[in-house]
C-alpha cells in the first residue's frame, strides 16, 4: 500500500526537460479539471494559448495515448513513502 506519492505534473508551457515516469488516467475527470481551471482568470486562455481547453484536452489525449488511456496526466516522480 503506497502511503505517499510526491510528484511533479506536466506543465503545457514549462520549458524544461521533463522525464515522465508516472501516469494517471482521467478519462473521468478531464472535465472536471477543465471546468475548475476555466474559473481561475489567467490559468486558462483562447487557443493557441498554452492552457486553453483544446491544449488541455489534446496534451491528456496524446498522453493517454501513451499508456492506452483515452486521456492520461503525467508527472515525475520525486518520491514515494511506504
């Protein structure tokens, strides 16, 4: 049973090497997470901005692809407390 996961999410404009070891699938929830970050003024803007919806939505697509989700999020591991 994993007690404590820390861990760095991906970010559409973080310019930065990015080694992805963990993913979470959020067929579920990509919704939801569109919809919570749509109300924060500045964190979500119109295509081709960064965090506009389609980016959001085609970055979990094309990671969901990755590991045979319809929509995934990445994050890199830091640590994991047991």
């Amino acid at each position: 049973m994993r007690i404590l996961f820390i861990g760095c999410i991906e970010s559409l404009d973080a310019q930065l090497d990015f080694h992805i070891n963990y993913y979470v699938n959020t067929d579920n929830e990509l919704d939801k997470k569109i919809e919570i970050i749509s109300k924060y003024v500045g964190e979500i803007g119109e295509t081709p901005f960064p965090r506009s919806s389609d980016a959001i939505r085609g970055m979990a697509q094309y990671r969901g692809a990755s590991c045979y989700y319809r929509y995934a999020e990445t994050f890199r591991g830091i640590k994991e407390i047991w």
